[in-house]
C-alpha cells in the first residue's frame, strides 16, 4: 500500500504517505487513500486529521511524473487535476481541524495539500515550494486558488511566480508555516493540538463553519475549477512536456 490510516487514541486520524522511494509522491492510489482518510476523518468522534510523510526526506513531493508522464492532452489531464483538485476542496471543507505534518522537503502539489489543512508545522531545516512555474504549467490541483485564501496576497503571488524552494524559517515568515519543530514531528504535532484536542467536537466544528461558509459564499470551488482548466490546458504544450522528457531521462 502506498499509505496508512491509523484512528489514534487522543482523537485524531493519521494518514501518512508511504512512499519514500518516491519521496512520498502522490499516485492515484495515494489520492483514494487520501478520500478515505477525509471519510474516516468525518466519523463522529474525530477530532482532528493530521496528514504526513513517510520517514524525514521528504513530506510530499507532488504528483508523482513516473505515472502523470503518460497524461499528454489536456482532456487526459484534466481528469487527474480535477480529480485531485476535489480530494483537496473537501480536505479543505471537513469540518473538523486539519493539520500538515511537513517532516520532510514539500515540492509542487505536496504544497498544494499543505495548503489545504487548516495548520501547517514543519520540521526545522526542511525546505517547500511551489516550483511548478519551472515545469511550463501552474498549480492544478487548486492550490493557488487556496493559497490566495490564506496568505496575503503579494506573498501568495510571489512564492508561485517565483516557483522557488524556499527555507522553513522564510515560509514561517511569510505565513505559510505555523510552526516549526526540531525533533519527533507526531509528538511536536500532539503537543500543537493539545488544546484543539480537548475541546468539545462541537465547538470545533461550529468555528470551522465559519471558513467554509466565507469559501462557499465567495465560490472557491469555482475558482479552483478555473485553475484546474488553465493547469490542464497548459500541461499539453510542448514547453511542460519537453520538462517531463528532462525529467524522466534525468531519473
């Protein structure tokens, strides 16, 4: 399997990518992991879902090219895109906290679904961007969109036109991240949650309301669908498939 589901006893469910070979990058079997751990995660008790990666190199590399690379129209991208896009929209949606646990480098749309959690905590040192200007397309998965939702706008804007890594203490600066931690990341992450943790469920799911409202009444998942159709439109010109030949032959 290419992830785990674990229903933790202090309240929360722990999905973690267990790819990484592929620095933990995401296939399609990663993506319906990642639509039953929001299932799971939706199950009355459930206080919170905390999202990671396997080991310390790497939280989430994106989407993984070794199995995209035979996407080449737009028609055969768009499915892929959307697909994940709505994954993200209701990661973003459930009604309970939602946490990225960066232990590792975060590239392209491992960004994207730290986006989508409430709370991003990264390991001390680790570095994370969205780097997809580099590769001829833009974010797909609705992370730009998302991003626009949650850091001011000309630090959104920057960190995807200049498409570069950037350090955990400059993402920290910026907004991105929350906090940062040295040591056990899944400690570190209990101990950020502990007083979300202890709280009444209903408590927590009344104050989440108010971000999805404010998303639903300012159509977010419209603006997401635009992204995905502008991604899907540029992932088949020549400039992002002559970067996925780069790629490959580089592997």
């Amino acid at each position: 399997m290419s992830f785990t589901i674990e229903k933790r006893d202090k309240g929360y469910v722990l999905f973690t990518i267990t790819r990484s070979e592929k620095r933990n990058a995401i296939n399609y079997e990663v993506m319906n992991g990642l639509e039953e751990a929001i299932k799971r995660a939706s199950e009355a008790d459930s206080k919170a879902l905390i999202i990671t990666g396997e080991e310390e190199h790497a939280f989430c590399s994106g989407g993984d090219l070794s199995i995209f690379h035979r996407l080449h129209t737009k028609e055969e991208a768009y499915s892929m895109l959307s697909k994940m896009a709505a994954i993200l929209y209701s990661l973003l949606t459930l009604p309970i906290p939602t946490i990225a646990l960066m232990n590792g480098t975060s590239v392209g749309g491992g960004c994207e679904l730290a986006a989508a959690c409430d709370f991003r905590l990264a390991r001390n040192g680790i570095k994370a961007g969205f780097v997809q200007g580099k590769q001829a397309i833009t974010t797909g998965w609705g992370g730009g969109a998302i991003l626009a939702e949650k850091l001011p706008a000309a630090n959104a804007m920057k960190m995807l036109m200049d498409a570069e890594l950037q350090t955990a203490e400059e993402l920290k600066a910026s907004g991105f991240i929350d906090d940062l931690f040295e040591k056990d990341a899944l400690k570190s992450c209990e101990a950020y949650l502990e007083k979300i943790l202890a709280k009444d469920l209903r408590v927590l799911q009344s104050y989440k309301r108010i971000w999805t409202r404010k998303w639903e009444e300012t159509k977010l998942r419209e603006r997401i669908e635009e992204e995905v159709r502008n991604c899907a439109l540029l992932w088949e010109s020549d400039a992002h498939h002559d970067y996925v030949k780069r790629f490959m032959n580089k592997d």
